[in-house]
C-alpha cells in the first residue's frame, strides 16, 4: 500500500458503526540477492556480495553483506536478508574448474656447453598459454616448446594456463659441462647398475675414439664413437677385478682424457 493515512469503518448488524485511522509513513520493501553464479579455479577464493537488507545471513555461517568462500567442490550458498522484522532469501551457486596438471620435460637435462636442448610443456590443453621463467637463453618464453642454450646449470619453471584461467607450474632442469663426463670405475655384476662405463655427452664428438689398457700396456677395449658401452670385457670375457688405464681421444684439436677405470665386482 502507498503512503497515506488510512481510514477504516466498521458497522455492526444494528446499524451502529465505528472508525478508527492508520497512517503509513514508510513501506518496507525486501528483496535478498546474492548476486550472480560464479566458477573458480580449483583452490581459489571468491567474494560473495548480497544486497537487499540491513542484516545478512549466509547458510555456512557468514553474517556480512562481502562473504569470502573457498570452497572444495560446488556449492550452493543461500543468503537471508532482514528488515525491520521481514526477511527474504536467494541462492548463489559456485562452480569448481579442476587445475590443469603441467609436466616440463627436456631432449636432454645435460649438454655440453655451446649446445642446445629443447624444452617441452604438457597440460594446458587446447588454446592453453605456456610462459617460462627466467625467460634468458630461450627462443621464446611463450611456447610450450622453446629451445634453450645456457652456459650455465639452470632450473626454468614454466605455468602453464588452460582455457578456463586456471593454472599449474612445473620445472625443469638443465645442467651444463665443459666437456664428457664419466665416472672412474664399473661394476659389472648384472644388477643393472653401473655395469657399464658411460661417457656422457661422447655423442657430442662423432669422431672420438675410447681405448682401454690393462697395468701391462695390452689393449683390452677400443671403440669408434663409442656406440657400445665397455662392459668389463675383453673379446667376450670377462676381465678381472682390478685398475685400468683409459685413453679418449675426441677428435684433432680437443683434450685428450687419460686416467684409472677401476672394474669392482
């Protein structure tokens, strides 16, 4: 009813009647709204922002007009609004996007310096935006697969974000060496364990030759290359415990390597 003052007559079965006035000097209108339905990424937050009254009621306990949730999975809020004694209610509905799970891989996690390795990023999806830090020695630190050349180890951390605006991180990382890296002993028992000699990063020398002495000067091995790993034998037999001598020679121009190879069982 609007604004006014109000009459009202009652007359009974006699005939005889009576009146009496109401004023109206102000309409309580009420109408709760907890605004729009609303997706988050997996773990966030949201702000839940009701109108319509002068005390606020949510259904998970907050008692604020700005109500923040963090909810696991989809949920329904319902806001009660109150006025001067009369009250309404509405409904919000958050939505939950599931985070996109990113991997990082490499060609290669050790290259010889002056190389490259190419980076790798998974998970986004279709449409998904790829961003890598730091972003120095990379091509482009905008692609799902950038290539890297430090001169340095480095460790890059790459967020990848999907379609929905939710993200995941991952790493990966790069080290470098100066030259061929090996260890100084085998133990070439079977156990799949050290039972052969690696000389990483030989492949970076094509032309490289790997010889292979006993303490009295007699070849045991020698490999162009180095295609095959020494595996502590000699024409098919095994050679015994004890200390060896190598020679690699990479190729004109480069240091040649020499020392002890030790074959422990």
């Amino acid at each position: 009813m609007p604004i006014g003052i109000y009459t009202v007559v009652v007359i009974d079965e006699n005939g005889c009647s009576t009146n009496d006035t109401a004023t109206i000097t102000e309409i309580n209108i009420i109408k709760a709204n907890a605004g729009k339905d609303v997706t988050i990424c997996e773990g966030d937050s949201t702000l839940l922002i009701g109108s319509g009254g002068t005390l606020y009621s949510w259904s998970d306990g907050g008692t604020t007009k700005e109500h923040k949730v963090s909810p696991l999975k989809e949920a329904t809020y319902i806001l009660n609004v109150f006025n001067n004694g009369c009250s309404d209610r509405d409904t919000v509905v958050v939505s939950i996007n599931e985070l996109p799970e990113i991997s990082a891989t490499a060609s290669d996690y050790l290259i010889l310096n002056g190389t490259t390795a190419k980076l790798q990023a998974t998970g986004a999806g279709i449409n998904g935006i790829y961003d890598w830090e730091p972003p120095v020695d990379l091509n482009d630190p905008t692609i799902e697969n950038p290539v890297t050349s430090p001169s340095e180890a480095i460790t890059y951390v790459v967020k990848g974000t999907d379609k929905n605006g939710c993200f995941d991180t991952a790493s990966v990382r790069i080290d470098v060496a100066s030259t061929i890296v090996y260890s100084d002993g085998i133990t070439p028992n079977g156990d799949g364990l050290n039972d052969t000699w690696g000389i990483k990063l030989i492949n970076e020398f094509p032309n490289a030759t790997v010889h292979i002495y006993n303490r009295w000067g007699q070849k045991v091995f020698e490999s162009s290359g180095y295609q095959n790993e020494w595996d502590g034998t000699s024409n098919n037999k095994k050679l015994p415990v004890g200390t060896y001598y190598y020679l690699i020679d990479l190729g004109p121009n480069k240091k040649k390597h020499t020392g002890p190879i030790t074959i422990m069982r």
